[in-house]
C-alpha cells in the first residue's frame, strides 16, 4: 500500500479522494494499491505526473508539471510506507519538497541572532536524521529528494532552538568560575547551550554520558572547534577568542541517556612582579675652566 500526500503535505492512505486531515481534494487517485501514480494522473489539483524517473528504498521519484507554475517542470517524490516521518512536526511535513538553500540561510539569520552557529543547527539536524536514515550517514544527500526529509528534521531543530526547548544560556553564579548542567536526551536528539568567554581564559570542560553522547565544542568565529561530534569527555584549552562558545550535546542511544555538563573558566593567573632596578646616580658634570688668554697680565 502506498501513502499519499495533499497539497498540504498530509499523510493519507491509498485511495484517498480527500484528505483525511484538511479536506483537500486528492484528485484522480487510483483505487488499487498496486497500481500505484500513473503518467497523466494529477495529484493536489496541481502536479500532472509525466513518468517515473527513479525508485528505491524510501520509494519512489517522478518528474511532473506544476500546473500552477505555467507547467514548469519538476520532481515529485511519494514516500514508501516502510519511511517513518512520524518524527518530523507538522509544519515541517507540509514543507516537503519545496525546501531550498534559501532556508538555510534563513536558519543561520535567525539563529546568528542568539548566539548559535549553523553547525550547532546542523549536528542536531544531522542527528535527528541519521536516527530515522542510519544509512544515509557518509553519503551526499542533500541534492537527493531524501534531502527534503533531511530539511525538515533541521526545521524541527531551528524551531526548536528559537522557542528554548533545546537552547540554553550557561550563566555562571555569582563569584563562580562554572556551572553544571545536566539532563536527559531522547534518542536522536541533543541541546546546545552557549557561554560568554573571555579570550586567555583558561577553561575546561568535563561531560558525563555514555559512549553514544557526542560532544562539540565551537568558538563565537566558528574557525576554532574544540572537539567536533567527539566521545572525548574532558577537555581543557586557552581560549584563543572572545565571545560565546557553543555546547552541542547529541545522542545517538537508541533509548534515552542522562547527561552532566560542566564548564569551568578562570583567568590566567596575574604575573608576578619584578622589583624595579634602583635608578644609578647621575653625577654632576664638572665644568671645565676657561684659560686665561695670554697676554692679559
């Protein structure tokens, strides 16, 4: 049996006519599931199905007319039953397809704003997808049509970022030089916590977490990670930057694990005085006595 999507991006079951969610026509749908889409059928009152181009693990590909585009050509990808987007909101579903490298440069915009760089985004991202696609890892997928599926895990993660849910500040206390921050992750999800940093500072870092926890560290320029998706629990570095470093926490567990980040920074240590040489005397000049001219008697 093969699912179907309206023009909305929702999920819908062979045979569909109308879509179960929103009420949008499906339009021509074939009854049999084995027929599967058809050259000439059209989908969403929109895209005019001209052949099947490709077929593999995740289903398979057409090329197709955009009906609402002046006919312009494009690719259609339907989901086989076995790919779980389940994982994947809503919002981001409906996305399918239309995502470009626009939005990343939206993302990086955005989330530039409150301190994050777009690896941080992009190691929840890759995460979250890898944990559903264990098999695209090491590939090139983005130009792919499973690289929709991998922009709409990172859309999650953006949101994500902005409302807080996986984003934090690490203040440290008061006359403190660390914090320690802890918490649990579901599988294929992480957090990125920032922290304002001076540059010389001498700072170390400590994470507690089972082997599947992967730890990055960035500076606020990006040109200077610390550890990148490292099992590396402790590290200790001069900062060579000032501003806020970023903290990426990522599991790839297959059940939840508990974690325990601690960042510590002191400033290098001031240097010790020299004693300032005594001043050598400077002796006064003797002046020298003008001859007596001769002759002046």
């Amino acid at each position: 049996m093969t699912n179907l999507y309206c023009s909305q991006g929702h999920q819908n079951p062979s045979g569909s006519r109308f879509c179960l969610q929103c009420g949008d026509k499906i339009a021509n749908v074939p009854t049999s599931g084995n027929q599967g889409i058809q050259p000439g059928q059209t989908l969403g009152d929109r895209y005019v199905i001209i052949r099947q181009i490709g077929q593999g693990g995740f289903g398979k590909t057409y090329l197709a007319e955009d009906i609402n585009r002046f006919r312009e050509a494009c690719v259609l990808k339907e989901f086989s039953p076995q790919v779980q987007l389940s994982a994947i909101t809503s919002d981001s579903r409906r996305q399918l397809g239309n995502y470009t490298g626009n939005e990343r440069a939206i993302w990086q915009f955005k989330i530039n704003k409150i301190n994050v760089g777009s690896r941080s985004l992009y190691d929840l991202g890759d995460a979250a997808f890898l944990h559903e696609f264990p098999e695209q890892k090491g590939k090139s997928f983005i130009k792919q049509p499973i690289g929709q599926v991998w922009y709409a895990f990172v859309n999650d993660q953006f949101n994500a970022i902005l409302d807080k849910s996986i984003f934090e500040k690490i203040v440290f206390p008061e006359g403190a030089t660390g914090k320690t921050v802890n918490g649990s992750l579901q599988p294929g999800r992480g957090k990125v916590f920032i922290a304002g940093l001076a540059k010389d500072q001498n700072m170390e870092v400590k994470l507690e977490a089972n082997s599947k926890v992967l730890l990055s560290i960035y500076s606020p320029s990006g040109k200077n990670p610390l550890l990148e998706d490292s099992q590396k629990r402790t590290i200790s570095a001069t900062l060579s930057e000032k501003g806020f470093y970023e903290f990426v926490v990522v599991s790839t567990a297959s059940e939840p694990v508990d974690y325990q980040l601690t960042v510590t920074a002191e400033n290098p240590p001031e240097p010790e005085p020299t004693e300032t040489p005594s001043q050598t005397p400077t002796e006064e000049p003797i002046p020298t006595e003008t001859p007596t001219p001769e002759g002046n008697y």
